[in-house]
C-alpha cells in the first residue's frame, strides 16, 4: 500500500520530468503568389526588438533534387512581430543569398558570410526593425577576411566571433572576431581550432569554468568529394586565448542546432548523423566513373530512392554542463527538427525558423521549443 501511495504521488512529477520539451508552432511563413511556402534552408534569422526576421536562403521551387529541380536562392526578408502575429515582407537582401550564419546582437541581426550558386561572399549586414516608423533598416559591418559558407558565428562581450566554414580553398579552422563596440579596428584572428578544419558546425558563447568561452561542437569536412563527420567537441577559452578538447557528441553530426540555455548549459539540438548523407556521396562518386547505360541508370534510381524515402534528421536534444564537463540527454523532439537553420534563443528556449527537414524538402514551418 506504502509502495502504491509513493508511486502515485510520483505520476505527475514523472510526467512532467518527461517532457521537458515543449514545442509550440507559430505560424507558417505566408504564402507566395505562386501558392504556400516551401520554406528555406541556409535562412538567416534573429531576434530584433521583439519580431523575428528571416532572410535569404534557398529552395527547390521546381522540383525536388531527385526529379532534376535546382536550387534556387532568395533574398526576401520576412518579419512576425510575436507568435500570434502575421508574417510580413519588409525587404530583401542587397542580392538572393543563404548559408553564412547569423546571431542576435543588440537588437540587430547579424547576417555573415553566406553564398549562391555562383560565388561565396564575405560581407556582414546588420538588419533591424524599427516599430516606431514599420522599417527595416540595413547597415554594414567591416566584411570577413575571406568569403566564407556555412561557417558559425556567437556573440561574447559585445564581440562578433566566426569560425570554420567553407572558403574557395577548403574548409576552415580559424577563430575570428570583430569588437562590435569598435568595428573600425577590422577583424582579428585568434588560435585556430588544434583539430581538423570543419564546416556545418556550431559555435556557442556560454560561461565556462575559467570564465567566457566559446563551444564548437561537431562538423564536417569534405574533400576531394569525401565527407568526414565530427563528433569532436572544443572549449576556446577567451581570456586566455587557448582551446581544449572536451569529451565528444555520442555521434558526428553537422548541420546542427546549438544554444545557451541557463548559466552553464550548451544544448545541441538535431543534426544529420552522415548515414543517409555518405550513401548518397558514395552513389554520386560512382556515377562520375560509369558512362550513361544500364549500370549509370541503375546507380541514380538507388541514390534517388535514398534522398525521396529519406527518414528525416535528429530529433535529439543533448545538454553539455560546462562545469561538469559532462552531457546528458534531455529528450527527443516529436517534430521533423530541420537542420541548415539558425536556433535563435526565445524566452525560456529557442526557435527553429523553417530550415531544411530531408535533402531538398523545406518546411515552412516555425517552431518555439519551451526548455523545462
């Protein structure tokens, strides 16, 4: 009977102990004059008093990669003013672009770096809304020292860092950072990551043991058309302008998701785990050797089925303790969690703002994720 009474009085923290993520859909980007949004990949968002901005990225509005659709980049700038507002254009960036990276800063939304199908771009552009006029207004920052595409980016004491990406020579491992308060001394390099250069990763800004650190968490790096994934994980201490190695992800993952959360915690939020991904690379490998025929056609049915049956990404939460040192699970999201998207911090959680859900397929879904 004792034990019966215990576990009764237990039901209820249990369950609330077990869901400990809460998503809250918002509403959907608005529909085009060609029908709904298909949403984007690659989008740069943050927060700007109070109304979330989306801009730029890119999509498959002709058909899906597998049916011979190409992407095509965009440059339309979307406002919601809360959640249960509406989706409004306020502007477009200077040209259609996606893929730089993108953090929240003083009311302003910092878009880095970033490409299109024909180049990679190093210029940084500060949008902000102004509610008292309804205007979005644009200004520029000193650009990177490189063009760079799906790099990191993290705010720290009023200091812009970047790091990693994708440069026309290769993928990068160097630490950057650009005084916010000061942009006119230009960018400064920092000690580069003692680990393999990496895009497709994330950089986070959370108080360490020995004071503000930066996290970089996973990757990936692709050469001579061979990926490799990253479960490694970094601490850069700033003060002491030094890194070290953490204990890793329990998978390699890129693409993902990461945020603050609390005085001590990193929370990495989905990712593409490389299986699907290295199945479709090695297919495409193969085919760049076989002439057009029976075997060609053959290869490219398998990839297609790989990428149009693809089961999704991630859907788990993780959380790294700075000063433990040490992650724990905190549960799995029963959404299809995009990856190629910016999470921008809300109130007690975070926001996943449309975003890539498997290769090719957007969603224009918006999603708040409440952290218990």
């Amino acid at each position: 009977m004792r034990l019966f009474l215990t576990l009764f009085l237990l039901l209820p923290l249990l369950s609330r102990a077990q869901s400990r993520l809460e998503p809250v859909r918002w509403p959907d980007l608005p529909a085009q004059d060609v029908g709904p949004h298909l949403g984007v990949a690659g989008a740069y968002s943050g927060v700007s008093h109070g109304a979330l901005l989306l801009a730029g990225g890119a999509n498959f509005p002709r058909g899906y990669p597998w049916e011979g659709g190409n992407k095509v980049w965009q440059a339309d700038i979307y406002l919601l003013d809360r959640p249960q507002g509406t989706w409004r254009l306020v502007g477009r960036l200077p040209r259609p672009q996606g893929y730089g990276a993108s953090v929240s800063w003083n009311n302003r939304v910092l878009c880095v770096g970033g490409n299109d199908a024909q180049r990679r771009y190093a210029e940084v552009l500060a949008l902000r809304w102004d509610a008292a006029t309804a205007r979005l207004l644009t200004d520029s920052l000193p650009s990177l020292p490189k063009p760079l595409a799906n790099l990191a980016a993290a705010v720290a004491d009023d200091k812009l860092y970047v790091f990693g990406g994708e440069s026309d020579q290769g993928a990068e491992s160097t630490l950057y950072v650009l005084d916010l308060q000061k942009p006119q001394k230009g960018w400064q390099k920092r000690a580069a990551l003692p680990a393999p250069a990496r895009a497709y990763t994330a950089l986070v800004a959370q108080t360490g043991p020995r004071g503000p650190a930066l996290y970089v968490l996973g990757g990936r790096q692709t050469v001579a058309d061979h990926t490799t994934l990253f479960a490694d994980a970094y601490e850069y201490q700033i003060r002491r302008n030094r890194w070290r190695a953490l204990p890793p992800l329990n998978r390699g993952l890129s693409a993902h998701g990461a945020v603050a959360h609390g005085p001590h915690t990193v929370l990495v939020v989905g990712g593409d785990d490389g299986e699907r991904l290295l199945q479709i690379e090695a297919l495409n490998n193969q085919l760049k050797t076989r002439p057009p025929g029976t075997e060609a056609d053959r290869l490219t049915s398998e990839r297609n089925a790989l990428q149009a049956e693809h089961p999704g990404f991630r859907r788990e939460v993780w959380a790294y303790h700075t000063l433990r040192r040490t992650w724990s699970l905190v549960g799995t999201l029963p959404i299809k969690v995009p990856v190629t998207t910016p999470l921008v911090p809300w109130e007690e959680g975070f926001l996943l703002p449309s975003g890539e859900v498997a290769p090719g397929v957007r969603t224009p879904a918006v999603w708040q994720v409440v952290v218990n």
